[in-house]
C-alpha cells in the first residue's frame, strides 16, 4: 500500500523471535549444521529505515551458498511479518572458524568433517598436522588438496587409517 503509515518501533522480543529463527535455518552445504552454529549471522537490528535487518557474514568471499542463505532468511523475515526487511552481506570482519560454536563442531565431527581446534587449543592445525581424524581420532593428518566439498574446506588424509576427509578452513 502507497502512502500507508509505518507500523511501530519494532519490539525487542520481536528481533528475538527473526534472530533464534535465523540462527536456527540449516546451512545450504552443510545441512546438519545451523547458520547460528555456523556463526555467519552477525547481527539482527532495526535499520536506519525503521526495517528489521540481518547482518550475513559468509565463511568465504565467493560462497556460492550465500544466494540461498539470504533468500532463506528473507522468507523468515517475511514469516514473521517484516517483509520490508532486508540481508545485508558483512565482510568486515571475515568469518573466522572461532565463531562455530562447541555444538556446531561436534557436528561436523559427527558427520566426518574435521571441525577446527576452538580458539586457544594447542597444536599446529593450520596445515592440517595434528587435525584429529573424525573418523580414528588420529592426530597423524596430512594435507591432500586445498580444495575440498565446499570452498571453505579443504581436504586431510590421515595416515593412521588412510581416509581423506573434509576440514573446515578460515578464509
């Protein structure tokens, strides 16, 4: 409707409600894993506009996911009654593998992608040396490919049982 008068100051509980629902979406490549555990949702907040906006910060620069992440979040918005809300891609800052969350990699795991050490842990994973097996639980990891399932992994190979197998990398 042209001209109609905006509706109210949008309330706290209900950028809540659009950010528990879009931290909740599963991930377009990673499915058993959530955008919130994932940690690509930066921000729920009312624009300068008046509209309810989502800050996205995808786990790589060229994510070919990120269409299909925005339009999911879209249609929450608009489930929940904000359908002039609106994406906003936050590059600034980058995604790091810090911001998946203790549940998110126990995930991964379970699903035989070697989650990233949380941030702190000993160890020398950047390469891969020391990345736990998901499969054995051998430290003994090599590299295999830069290149793995989804541009924000890459591929390991564990000499102890011989298995390639994805790891989530920061880009």
């Amino acid at each position: 409707m042209t001209g109609a008068a905006r509706p109210g100051p949008t309330p706290p509980a209900a950028l809540t409600e659009v950010r528990a629902r879009v931290e909740a979406l599963p991930d377009p490549e990673l499915p058993m894993i959530s955008l919130g555990e994932l940690g690509v949702i930066q921000a729920v907040a009312v624009g300068a506009d008046g509209s309810v906006e989502v800050a996205v910060t995808p786990t790589f620069l060229g994510c070919p996911a990120l269409a299909a992440i925005n339009s999911s979040v879209e249609d929450v918005l608009r489930e929940c009654g904000h359908a002039d809300g609106r994406v906003r891609t936050v590059l600034a800052p980058a995604w790091t593998t810090e911001r998946i969350t203790a549940s998110g990699r126990d995930k991964l795991a379970a699903h035989g992608i070697a989650p990233p050490a949380p941030a702190g842990a000993p160890g020398p994973v950047r390469l891969g040396l020391g990345v736990p097996c998901p499969h054995c639980g051998s430290g003994a990891t090599r590299p295999h490919s830069a290149f793995g399932p989804a541009r924000c992994q890459s591929m390991l190979r564990c000499t102890a049982c011989q298995e390639t197998f994805p790891y989530m990398t920061a880009m």
